[in-house]
C-alpha cells in the first residue's frame, strides 16, 4: 500500500447517536492499521473520542445551531480541498452518500458508501429515489449493517450491498456502565423503563408516552427518556398534558448513557424505522431486556425474531403496554431471554467487525 494513499471518512454533522458511536470505533481501529486516516466533520465536539492517530479537519470547535444541510456544504468544500491536494483518496461516506458520490463523478476518487438506515425511512420522496438509484452504483462497495437493510436497499436501487454488524465494544460499555450517578431517578419497588433516542418523528416518543400513559394506574413504574431534538417540545407537553411528570423524566444528551441503562430494568425502543440500533445491542450488553418495535431495519434481526427479547408493531402503543405489563410478570421468561441475548452478542464482536471494514477498504485503496 503505497504511503500517500490516504482513507477519509466522511461525516459532516457528529450529534453523538448511534451512526457517530461506529464511526468513532471504525476510524480509530482503522488508524491502528492504515497510515493517513481522516475524518472530515463539521465541529469538533467529539474529537476527544478519536485517537491521535485519526486526523480530525473540521470547520468549528462546537457548534449546536447550525443546520444539517449546511454542514453538508461547508463540508463537501473541505472533500474537494482535500482531493485536490491528493488524488489517491478514497472516501468512506457515512453521511450526505449523495453529495460524495456526486463530487466523486467530477473529481474522480473511490468512494465507499456506509448507509446507515433503513430506505423506508427516507426513499418515498421520488427525486431522492432518482438520485440514489443513479448515484449510489457509482460507488466502489455500499455497507449496509443489517440483512433485512440489505434487502431492502437491494430490491429498490438495484444494488449489491455488503452486510458489516455494528462493531460492539462490550468491555468498554460495561465499563462505563459501572460509573456513579449522582441523582439517581429511579426508586426500588418500580418498573424501571428507560428509552435512549433523538428526539425525532423516527424515534416515535408519542407511542412509548402513550403506553405509559394507559399503564400509570396499573402498575407502579418510572420512564427515563434521554436525548435531545426538535421534538423535545412535544415530548414534554405531552408529559404535561397527561399528568405524567411524577413517574417520567427527561434529560438530554449524556456522554455516558451507560450508567443510566445499568440501573433500568428495560429497554423500550418506539422507532418507525432504523437500521440497526446500537441502543439495543448496548442492552443486551448490560442484561436488559429489550422491548422494541418491529420497524425496518435491525431489531427483528437482532433480537432473532424475538428470542431475545420483544417485537410489537410500530405505532401499537396498546401491543407495547400489553408487553410491559407481561415482561414484568415473567421473570423466568426475562432471565433466559436475557442471557441468550447477551450470548448472542458474539456476531457484533468489535475486532471482527471492524477487521471487515479495514479488508473492505485494503480492496480497494
């Protein structure tokens, strides 16, 4: 491999979900094995997280307001810049796929797409369906990190994706799961439900909000909700509206949402699409059982049809409700499910799925 050869990846806007938690294992694996890896990025809000060996290029230190599509410009400017520099690139997008594949086409440099959700949850628009059916086959190989994803993405843009599982890093989890909090919300005696999500139209609040709601009288629990977004405002007013703020609270982002998940005894998921979320994989980790909706893409595979865990359909908050009330009553049921979980974590072992994106990239570069 010849020494300018450099692998970017490309993230323009780092807001500290599940799609920033892989990329900040990938590229740090990534450096321990390939010389010149970078990540382009908006703000450096996270480069703490990132080894030394991993050159950040970012436009600000922080920054909370700015919009997506504008961190997509400034930071396809920084692409170009740094193509023009050196025309041995190859590009591992995780983000605006488009943008990169279009500026690919003019400069001439591999891309490697990384698709992170499912097309449910963004192809209905019919330009985009043209964009990314012309676009997303000028790249050099598109993962995908589920296989119902990967059907999916297959069967309407006539592509060949490659299935790489999310990289879980179990020991540093449980690590961090073992830190104090200093004011813990959660009092012995209840049902201790946690929901770890941006708070955005895909992440589906309202159904979760409402099953609590429907059980408040039936049995004594607590809901923690972590997160932030512009849906922050419904989420409240609902809680609100329904008189739910003695047994619900919600907190924004947390550097460390481990030592919060350590101390539920549930993880509820309310998505209306994903691709494979770590939240749940995280769960499992920390011997959680996981109640989840079964929306494309990832819980169904990951909890194995429901093996390891429960599937209600998305939007069902009567199904959810039904769940909590049985998973609380069936602990049997729960230890076993529990421990077949976090035995199947084994497929999203960190080396092994990280070792797939460096011989991806070795391919190629």
């Amino acid at each position: 491999m010849e020494k300018n050869k450099k692998i970017i990846l490309f993230m323009p806007a780092m807001e500290g979900g599940g799609v920033e938690k892989n990329i900040i294992i990938i590229s740090n694996y990534l450096s321990k094995y390939l010389k010149n890896v970078t990540l382009i990025t908006y703000d450096a809000r996270f480069k703490y997280k990132f080894s030394k060996k991993v050159n950040l290029v970012y436009i600000k230190e922080n920054s909370y307001s700015t919009s997506k599509y504008l961190k997509y410009f400034f930071c396809c400017i920084l692409l170009i810049k740094e193509i023009l520099k050196n025309k041995k690139i190859t590009v591992l997008s995780f983000q605006a796929n488009i943008y990169c594949l279009i500026i690919s086409k003019f400069l001439n440099f591999n891309v490697i797409v990384r698709s992170n959700s499912s097309p449910s949850g963004w192809s209905n628009n019919k330009i985009k369906k043209i964009l990314f059916k012309t676009y997303l086959n000028y790249s050099r190989k598109i993962i995908v990190n589920s296989k119902d994803f990967k059907k999916e993405l297959d069967k309407k843009f006539n592509t060949n994706s490659l299935v790489i599982y999310n990289p879980l890093n179990k020991s540093e989890i449980i690590k961090m799961s073992k830190k104090i909090i200093k004011n813990n919300f959660f009092q012995k005696g209840n049902l201790k439900l946690i929901n770890i999500a941006r708070f955005t139209d895909q992440k589906d609040h309202l159904t979760l909000l409402k099953a609590v709601n429907l059980l408040k009288n039936k049995i004594k629990l607590q809901l923690l909700i972590i997160g932030y977004g512009s849906n922050e405002f419904l989420i409240r007013n609902y809680i609100k509206d329904n008189n739910l703020n003695s047994i619900v609270k919600v907190i924004g982002f947390q550097k460390n949402p481990y030592k919060y998940l350590k101390k539920a005894d549930m993880l509820i998921l309310s998505s209306i699409f994903e691709g494979a979320p770590n939240v749940i994989l995280e769960a499992l980790c920390l011997k959680k059982i996981v109640i989840s909706s079964d929306c494309p893409t990832g819980p169904k595979e990951i909890l194995q049809n429901g093996k390891y865990g429960f599937l209600f359909k998305p939007k069902n908050y009567n199904q959810l409700a039904s769940l909590i009330i049985y998973s609380s009553k069936n602990k049997k049921l729960i230890r076993r499910k529990i421990l077949l979980g976090f035995n199947s974590l084994v497929r999203f072992d960190y080396k092994k799925n990280c070792n797939k994106y460096l011989n991806v990239i070795k391919q190629i570069i």
